[in-house]
C-alpha cells in the first residue's frame, strides 16, 4: 500500500522496521546494561505499525472524499447543460447524485 502522491510504500517502512527492531534486540542482548533505553527505542518503532494504519484509513478516506466530489462536479455540470438545453427538471442531477452518496455506506462514498 502506497499514500497518494506521497511517495510513501508502506510495505518498505514495515521491513525497514523489523529490521531495525531486531538490531535493537541484538544490542539489547549485547549490553543488557543499557536494557531500559532499548526498550524506549523498541516501543518508540512499535508505534510505525499504529501509524501505518492511520496512513491506510486516511489513504482511503481521502479516495472516497476525490470521488464524492468528482461525482458532484459531474452532476453540477449535467445541471447546467440541462438547463442550458431547457429541461423540465435540470435539478434532477444533482438531486440523485445527492440522494445517491447519501445512500451509500460509510467507507463506499465513492464507489457508483
């Protein structure tokens, strides 16, 4: 998984990570003098995988929130052109594309 435009490839944080993780249990096991600052260090790197999920959720809120307004802009220009053309009811774009994010669940907004 990847952030948008971000440049940021979870996949390789994660490996980068473990790694790390197991130096400091390497060093840990070497110098158990030093046992309670590669703990701090070894929970402070725990916390990338909390982070990396925050990025994933963000991720894909943030896909949902550029299709919602995607979706909406399209409606808005039918709108306008059938207003242009003289329907009877150019509203109705943005009516069903309003009623239809609204009936799509929390996680799909923007899915058609």
């Amino acid at each position: 998984m990847s952030a948008p435009e971000s440049g940021i490839m979870l996949h390789v944080i994660y490996v980068r990570n473990d790694n790390a993780r197991q130096v400091i249990a390497g060093f840990a096991s070497a110098m158990p003098v030093a046992s309670e600052m590669w703990e701090q260090v070894d929970r402070a790197l725990a916390d990338v995988a909390a982070m990396g999920a925050a990025i994933g959720r963000l991720t894909a809120e943030l896909a949902d929130t550029r299709m919602d307004r995607a979706n909406l802009l399209a409606a808005m220009r039918a709108t306008l052109a059938a207003h242009a053309d003289g329907e009877t009811d150019p509203l109705y774009y943005l009516r069903d594309e309003l009623d239809t994010s609204q009936a799509r669940p929390e996680g799909h907004r923007g899915s058609s």
